[in-house]
C-alpha cells in the first residue's frame, strides 16, 4: 500500500484536526479538490480555523495578509494545475 499525504490530510480536516499551510490554500489543496477527497464545506471550515488560530496568535492584520496571500497562491495554481502522471507520483514517492 502507497502512502497518499493529499488523502491523509483530506481524512484529517474531515476530522476537523488540523492540516499542512499547503493543504488549505495551493497546489496540494487544488489537488485534494480535483481529486474530489475533500467537500467545499470541510475546505472552508477548515480554512476558517486557521484564519482564527492566525488572529488570535498574531492579530487580524497579520491574519488578513496571511489569507490575502494564501489565495492569491491558491488562485495561480488553480489556473496552472496540472494532474501528477503515475511516473511523476512513483519518483515523488521514491
């Protein structure tokens, strides 16, 4: 059995446990959507959480800037996307 981080991580915010920066917003979060792994409402939830974590640690413009940014990064690889061939996968998990 091959271990799938993207689908480990999708099982995790379905538990509402938290998740890697790159499994909210960017190529791993694109991902685990095309994939249909996670459901828009897990994603945002879990988006959510960490917004609030970042506003309590850090203060709401920092939070603001962090998500501000992360969507930004999330939206360029939205449009830039393309699936991992199996290859690709076999080498990353080499």
């Amino acid at each position: 059995m091959e271990f799938d981080s993207v689908k480990v991580a999708a099982d995790r915010m379905s538990r509402r446990e938290p998740v890697g920066e790159g499994y909210l917003y960017g190529s791993l979060a694109v991902e685990m959507q095309r994939r249909g792994l996670v459901d828009p409402e897990t994603l945002r939830k879990s988006r959510s959480e960490a917004y609030f974590h970042r506003k309590n640690v850090y203060g709401a413009e920092k939070a603001r800037q962090w998500e501000d940014e992360a969507r930004a990064r999330h939206a360029r690889h939205e449009r830039e996307y393309t699936p991992p061939t199996p290859k690709a996968q076999q080498e990353q998990r080499a």
